[in-house]
C-alpha cells in the first residue's frame, strides 16, 4: 500500500476516535510516550512524527487501526 495512504488513514482514524484504544496504542507507538492522552496537540505532534517513522512501525499502526 502507499505510504502516503496509510499516513493519511492512520491519522483520520485517530482524528475520529480520540478515545479509542487503538488511537491511544498508535499515538504512543510513534510518540513514545505511553501515557499521552489523544487530544489536538497530540494529533498535531502525530502528524509531524507518523511522516519519519519506519516502514515496519508504520505496518504496525495501520494494522492496529484496521
């Protein structure tokens, strides 16, 4: 799949469900921080990081999220 799709789809997924343990579990896999609560700043940190992460973590979060 397109890097840039999966991006794209990991991030509207945690936009929509900011409560779901599956955004939580993505959120702290790319922003090692396993006590960050998902709210904007978070998203916004995500969006800045999800682009450097590495193809393998980035499986990984699309997984989570399907």
């Amino acid at each position: 799949m397109d890097r840039e799709k999966e991006i794209s789809e990991i991030v509207d997924f945690v936009e929509r469900y900011k409560e779901s343990m599956a955004s939580q579990m993505v959120v702290s896999r790319i922003l090692g921080d396993k006590g960050a609560k998902v709210n904007n700043e978070t998203i916004d940190e995500l969006k800045n990081r999800i682009v450097n992460a590495a193809d393998d973590e980035l499986e990984a979060c699309y997984y989570i999220i399907k």
